[in-house]
C-alpha cells in the first residue's frame, strides 16, 4: 500500500508541475476581475493532477481488492463528471449542458451504491430510501456546485478535503480514503498560499462528488453516520446555502458572479488567504473531534451537531457584524 501511495503523491505532485507549465504556455489562466479574490492572471486546471493521482489510486486498489466493486463503479462514474468539468475549464461549456452532465453523474453513483437507504439516528432507523435518495440526487448537485463555489481562494478547497477526508478515515481506516488523501497532498504543495496554480472546476467538482458518494456509501454500510459527515463539511455547505438564500431574498441575479460569501468577505476585511486558511483548518480540526467524540459514543449526535451549527452561526454573525451582506 506505501507503493502505491506514494505513486499517487508523486503523480499528483509531478502533473501539477507539468499542468502548471502547460497552462503558462497555453495562456491557460484564471483572469482576475472585480468579483475575484485575487490580483495576478493564475494558471488553472491544476485539479486534473488531482483527478489523475485519484483514478490510477481506484484501479490500484480494485488490482489489489482493496474496495468493493459498488464503491469502485460509483466513484468511478465521476469520470463523466470530471470530463465535462475539464472541457469547462477550457471552453466555458453552458450551464444547463453542465447540470445535465452532474445529473447522470450523481444518478449513476447512486444506482451503483443502491441510493441513499436509511439515516440512523441513535437507534432510531430511518428507512425510506426513495424519498432519501431523490433528495441525495438534488443535494448531490447542490453539494457538487457549491464545493466549486467554495474553491475561491489559495488552498480553501484542498484544504477542506483533506480535513473531511481525515476525520472519515479515523473512523473507517479505509484505504480510498488514503487515496483521495495523497491525491490532494501532491496538489495542495502548488496550491499553497500564494498559490502558483488553481485547480479550476475539473478539481472542485470531482472532489465534491467522491465526498458525496463516500458519505453515503459509508453511511449506508452503517459504518459512518451521515450527520457525521455533515458536521464535517459544514463550513462549506453552510456558507454556500445562507449565502445564497441572501441573496434570493435580495433579488439579485442568482447566476451573476460575486464575492459575497463568507470565506470572501473575510479576506476582504483584511484577513489573507493564508489566514483564513489557517482558521478554516483549525474550525475543522474542532468539527473532526465532535465527529470522533459522537462515532466511538463519547457524544450523541444530538449533541455534536448543534454545536457544530452553534459554532457556524457564531463564525456567520462575526462577519456579517464585520463586514455586512449588502455592504459587499
């Protein structure tokens, strides 16, 4: 297995280089504008790495019989996923093509899994799995989108995934998770404040949905509760949500882009990426303990996450004082 994971972080880290020089060549770059978070023309595309390291990782590990075939299909329904994202990078490809594409990617993992069967709660089974599987579909494009929305500024994104996947891994000790883990690491070197290349959609996205499935599969096999893994990702799902109900209920054009979220409205009060960073990982440091508190029965869930919510509405309210939503 150390063979392996090291190929993978080797890989990663390697492509990311030569991605970065093919970007520069190519004028493949991410130009800043007045909604971005940073000031200098970047490379993109860098996520290719990530999702290169990532799938020879799944193939190691299906020739070695380390994942189970339902598991290996579904993550491996993310390459329809991770193709129209990469043509996004370069093309710009239309929204609605782009749904269309995350639909049959999100419907296919799930078929591949069996859906999204039952949420457990303390004993209590929660067992309709058509209901919970249609709303696994549209959360499932939701968690897609809004992971991309996430990915604004150094190392966020990467950063977020690794943490997650952490917290998964103490529990479980499931070498996909190592993995995905690796696969990140070798990209997250280039991606570091101040970053030298951005991962661009092919990366946020394809992240976003080997979250997802991991999530629901391991939940499924009753091994990591869902609530689990929404504490996990919560700064990320909470941002995007709140953020966009705001500015529904503010009726501005939902698909005009912006600097209104809340990691952004951070670095604009001053903070930099590298600080905010920190502080995201140290947010996340303290959601991986309530998870590994709740999973060994230390802490209910009923517990662990409210405090988990507490702690995001707390972060949500210092910065709407600091830096007020219709103020940006």
């Amino acid at each position: 297995m150390s063979i392996i994971l090291s190929l993978i972080l080797i890989t990663s880290f390697a492509g990311t280089f030569l991605i970065l020089k093919i970007a520069v060549r190519k004028n493949i770059l991410d130009i800043p504008n007045i909604r971005s978070s940073h000031t200098q023309p970047t490379p993109r595309g860098g996520g290719l790495a990530i999702v290169i390291s990532w799938y020879i990782g799944l193939a190691a590990l299906r020739y070695i019989g380390m994942i189970e075939s339902d598991l290996f299909f579904a993550l491996l329904s993310g390459a329809v996923l991770a193709t129209i994202s990469f043509l996004d990078d370069l093309f710009d490809i239309k929204p609605g093509l782009r749904i269309l594409f995350q639909i049959v990617t999100v419907m296919s993992g799930l078929f591949f899994i069996g859906g999204f069967k039952v949420i457990y709660l303390s004993g209590t089974i929660l067992n309709y799995p058509v209901i919970l599987t249609f709303l696994a579909i549209l959360g499932g494009i939701w968690f897609i989108n809004l992971f991309n929305f996430l990915d604004g500024i150094d190392a966020y994104a990467s950063t977020e995934t690794l943490l997650v996947a952490l917290g998964m891994l103490l529990v479980l000790n499931n070498p996909v998770l190592l993995i995905l883990i690796f696969a990140v690491m070798g990209f997250l070197f280039w991606n570091w404040p101040k970053a030298k290349i951005f991962m661009g959609d092919i990366g946020s996205t394809q992240l976003g949905y080997i979250l997802l499935i991991l999530a629901i599969y391991f939940n499924n096999q009753f091994k990591f509760n869902f609530l689990g893994w929404l504490i996990l990702t919560s700064l990320f799902w909470v941002d995007a949500t709140l953020t966009l109900f705001k500015r529904w209920r503010n009726k501005e054009n939902l698909s005009q882009a912006h600097r209104k979220h809340y990691y952004q409205r951070i670095v604009q009060y001053g903070f930099s990426h590298r600080k905010t960073v920190i502080i995201s990982i140290l947010i996340n440091i303290v959601f991986v303990i309530l998870v590994l508190l709740s999973e060994k029965g230390i802490l209910s869930y009923f517990i662990s996450f409210p405090v988990c919510l507490l702690i995001n509405v707390i972060l949500v309210k210092a910065i709407d004082n600091k830096i007020p939503f219709k103020s940006v």
